[in-house]
C-alpha cells in the first residue's frame, strides 16, 4: 500500500509504503516524484519503508535507478527503514548513487530522526492522491 503526503509549509514530501515493496513500486515512485517535480519543484522528501514486510526488487532495478541523477536534485532525502530486507534495498540504492557521484539519501530508523534531519516540527502533511501513472494532485485538485 502506498500513500503520498505533502507538508506546503516545510515543503516536504512523505511517501510511505506497507507490505511487500516491489519493482512496480519502485518504478513507480520514480514516476510520482518526476510529476512532483514538474507540477512543483525539487522538495525534500522522506521515503518510510518501516512498514515493509517484504522486498521483492531486483538488483539491476536498484542499480540502474541509483546511476541516475535524483530526481529532487540537491534536496535532502530521508528513507526510514528498521532493519532487514528494506534497510539491504536502501544501503544499496545509497551505495551506488555515492559510486555515481551523487549525494546519496540519509537512512535513519524513525520518523522522528527523519523530522530532525529535515529540521521540521509540528509537521501537516496532507494526502495527495494520484490521477494517472506518476501524476499527484492535492486531495482539492491542486498541488498546494
């Protein structure tokens, strides 16, 4: 299950999923985050996966997605992983966008550690909901 999250006054982005984590997913939050991107603008952005059971994402995928710019270019990333399968799926995006030459995403264990690094308090992220393959749209038809 997936749910996207903006917060307009921190202009963060939350992205979290639960359940088994798969390619599909991964191509898809590649997606998303391009339309962000250009009905928005690069936003820092946290990814939680702490509530992922299972990975079932080839490596190639990992690699390939990792060798290419990112897609909210200098702005910080967060992923939130405990431990396991998604944290293996995180270390190695990380390892190879640094090999790349790009800032690779911060991993922490908690949400909180995530708010901290973003220098965010009191934080209002409110659903976006998506009206095609990768396009996000506030919950009132716009994107604050």
């Amino acid at each position: 299950m997936l749910t996207v999250l903006f917060d307009a006054r921190h202009q963060v982005i939350l992205v979290r999923y639960a359940g088994m984590f798969t390619g599909d997913d991964l191509s898809e939050l590649d997606l998303m985050a391009r339309a962000f991107v250009e009905q928005q603008s690069p936003a820092a952005s946290i990814v939680d996966l702490s509530q992922i059971c299972r990975v079932h994402v080839p490596t190639q995928c990992v690699v390939a997605l990792a060798c290419r710019p990112p897609v909210m270019l200098d702005a910080m990333r967060v992923y939130v992983v405990a431990a396991g399968e998604p944290f293996g799926l995180v270390r190695l995006y990380a390892t190879h966008q640094e090999l790349a030459g790009f800032t690779p995403p911060k991993i922490v264990r908690t949400m909180a550690e995530a708010q901290h690094l973003l220098h965010i308090e009191d934080p209002h992220f409110e659903p976006l909901r998506r009206i095609g393959p990768g396009s996000l749209t506030a919950l009132d038809g716009t994107l604050p």
